[in-house]
C-alpha cells in the first residue's frame, strides 16, 4: 500500500476571529482551520483558552510538522489537516448528509439513533451550521451511502 503523505506546515497566522488560525500548506493552498473545540476539550491547551496573547503566538514547527506556542504547547500537522478538511466540508458536505438522510428515509431521530448523536447534531449537520466529523461521514458510509 502506498505511504499516504500528509502536507506539512509552511506558514500560521492568526485568523480574525477568535481561536482560528489561517494555515498556508506546502502544497500551496491555505485554510482557516476553527481550533477553539480542540481548545476547550484538552487540558494542555488551558494556557492557550486563558491568553489569547499567547493563542496569537503560534508558530511553524522544526520541519512543518506542527505548529508551537510554547514548549509545552503544540499541535500536529495531521490535526490540523483534519480540522481543516472537516470544516470546509471536505469528508462530507451538508448536501451530501441531507441527501443520505432522505434516500434513507431516515427521520431527524433516527438518523441520530443510527449514527449515535443527537437529533440536534443532525440537524445542525444538514443545515450546514457545524463541520461534519469524519467520524460521522465514516458512519454515513457504513449504513450505506447508496
């Protein structure tokens, strides 16, 4: 099986909105990559949720595998990729969840039942206000995308 490579780290920057960070890739294309979940759920990341001085520090890591704010604080070049392909819809657009949903016939409530999420996290999914989880489009694709 061929390596799959992950693109590195060229540039970061701070975004304009709060715990967001414009990622620029070596491949050439730039995301603004939402890190405040990320953020509010680990504990090594509390300096970064107390200071957002300190959050519009990062910077590229040795070899663009990771960006740092400390020593103490960084975040791999594979987690920001992932946040970054979740959040532009890349693992599965809105349309595409609505669409298996009705070709499903699956309610509100029993898509959640079936993907093990609130009826709630479904809807936001489908209206597009909440980055869809590859978790869950993993899951869209086990009941069955056909």
């Amino acid at each position: 099986m061929p390596k799959k490579t992950l693109p590195r780290i060229v540039a970061v920057a701070p975004g304009k909105k709060p715990m967001t960070l414009r990622v620029r890739w070596d491949r050439g294309d730039e995301s603004l990559v939402n890190l405040s979940g990320v953020i509010a759920t680990f504990r090594v990341y509390e300096p970064l949720r107390r200071s957002p001085e300190l959050f519009r520090q990062a910077r590229v890591g040795e070899h663009g595998t990771d960006i740092l704010w400390t020593d103490d604080i960084d975040m791999s070049a594979d987690t920001l990729w992932r946040l970054a392909q979740e959040q532009s819809g890349v693992t599965l657009s809105a349309d595409a969840f609505r669409e298996w949903r009705a070709r499903h016939a699956y309610t509100l409530d029993t898509a959640a039942e079936a993907l093990g999420i609130s009826r709630r996290m479904v809807a936001y999914y489908e209206q597009g206000k909440k980055p869809i989880p590859r978790v869950v489009a993993l899951a869209t694709k086990a009941l069955g995308t056909g």
